[in-house]
C-alpha cells in the first residue's frame, strides 16, 4: 500500500463499485491533512494520526484501498460501516468526522483515541480487578444499549475493538461488521469465532441484536480472567464449545456477581440472556460502577 501521504488529492465520485455509497464532499482530500505515524492495520487498509493542517485538529485516518476492497468484494461492507458509523453520537463510541475518496483510496476520518485498544492494556495487565472490569463494562454496557436504541448490531465485540480515550474513557470502535436492522433479525455469519453467539454457529442461522449480549458475556469473563471462555486451537471445535456452554469454570478469586453477572449473559437461549437495562442495574455493576453517563 502507499503512503498516504503520496499525490492522488483530487477526490473523484465516479467509482463504479463504491459511487452509491454517499456523494463524496469534494472539498475534502489527503492534503489537507499532515499523516504522523501509523496506529493499526487492517484486512485492507491502515489507521494513521494525522493533524488537519488548517485547524491543527488531531484525528485518525483509516484508509482503504480501493483495489483491495474490489478484490474482497467488500463493497457492501464498506458501504455499511460508512453509513452505519456516521450516523452513531455517543460519547462511549468513537466519533466519527467524516469521509472522502479520491482514485485508489477511501478515507474516514475519525476520533484519535490516545490509549489505544483496550485489548493491550489486557495484555499488559494480564486481567482486570473486579471494580475496573465492572467499571469497562458498564461504558460498553452502556454504548451497547445506545446502539439498540438505533436498531444497530454491532457483531464484533472484543477488546481489539474497544478503544480508550484521553481521560481513560472507553470507546466502541469497527463498525465493519455492524449492521441497521430495524426488523431485528439476521442471517449472515460475521464477527470473530471465539465471541460468536451460538445461534450464529448453526447451520441456519437466524438471530437479533441479543448477539451483542452474549459477546458482553464473553468480554466480561475476558476481562477478570484475561482469555476467552471458547477460545481453541481448533477453529472445528470453538462452535462445538460454544453450543455446549462448554468453558473453564471461572476462578474462585472471581465474586459470586461477577459470576452471575456473566451467566446471566451467556445464556443459550438469547430470549432468555439478560437485557442491557437490567445489566446496567445488576448488584456487580451497582456495587462497583454506578453507571454515571
């Protein structure tokens, strides 16, 4: 991929394969932005710290290529995340400002989260006391049921997914996999393996935004015990687990709220998991994250 900084500024709407996503404002291109350094890479693209050079507005790019998401047929998906995204103001979701492309790129422009992923502080800290796991869980709680309120499906929560902003705050990011569903039922298989809900493991799969409950479910046991309850070596057997509610028990150092608490959410039947509501009120959250935004 070249540096985004290379020439091609002049924004061009007359793409085949990308001219119904939205009417690209043409005032915006690559030059008006100073790129710094490189924050992450992706399927087919990468995320860059630049400075709008008129403003001195700090942000990220992410840019994709056109020819890669031509070769993945990744049109729709790209389409999807552009409207789903900038239509999201939430402040437990990463904000985003805006998008233009020009002949080989598509770029969106959005909120610099300055602590990066959440998934390295895990690595780092190697897990989470019970207040900080309650305390993360109830922003993404929270940001969670905002996205409800929407008819959105976010379908790929995970701690690469979750970002930190300048005063600690978490911010749900990758809208890649989302999806608007007013109607609130779902056929298509997306998301990571290991977070997948078991309705979304069947050979015929339909589903509802209870798929992001059961995902908190797993990002919560992730957070005090620092893995996955399904995650495998074998790709085969993760479904297998996952349908069996087969996963190691948690720690006895865990709380009994924090157990429920998780249980609560991973639960086979998605009528029956706990609702975002009734999450935000449960005596672990209450006990150590009074929801205050």
């Amino acid at each position: 991929m070249s540096d985004p900084s290379e020439s091609g500024d002049s924004s061009s709407s007359g793409v085949t394969y990308l001219e119904n996503i939205l009417p690209a404002p043409k005032q915006l291109h690559m030059g008006l932005f100073e790129v710094r350094r490189e924050l992450g890479s992706g399927s087919f693209g990468r995320v860059f710290l630049a400075r709008h050079l008129e403003s001195g507005f700090i942000c990220a790019l992410k840019v994709l290529i056109k020819t890669e998401i031509a070769a993945r047929a990744s049109e729709k998906h790209v389409r999807r995340e552009i409207e789903v995204h900038s239509n999201l103001r939430h402040p437990g979701i990463l904000g985003f400002y805006g998008w233009f492309h020009d002949e080989t790129r598509v770029v969106m422009i959005l909120e610099y989260a300055v602590g990066g992923e959440l998934f390295d502080l895990l690595v780092k800290s190697k897990h989470f006391s019970e207040p900080c796991a309650a305390r993360y869980i109830a922003q993404i709680t929270m940001s969670l049921a905002y996205l409800q309120q929407k008819h959105v499906i976010h379908r790929d929560i995970k701690p690469e997914n979750i970002l930190i902003g300048v005063h600690g705050e978490l911010k749900l990011a990758d809208f890649g996999y989302s999806i608007h569903s007013p109607g609130n039922s779902r056929e298509t298989v997306c998301g990571t393996l290991c977070y997948l809900a078991p309705e979304m493991t069947l050979a015929n799969p339909r589903y509802t935004n209870a798929v992001d409950q059961w995902a908190l479910g797993v990002l919560t046991y992730e957070l005090l015990t620092g893995h996955s309850p399904f995650d495998d070596a074998s790709s085969a057997i993760t479904p297998i687990r996952i349908r069996n509610l087969d996963m190691p028990p948690l720690p006895s150092s865990v709380s009994p709220e924090a157990k429920h608490f998780i249980h609560s959410l991973l639960v086979l039947d998605p009528a029956q998991r706990l609702p975002l509501k009734d999450a935000l009120v449960h005596p672990w959250i209450l006990k150590h994250a009074a929801p205050s935004r």
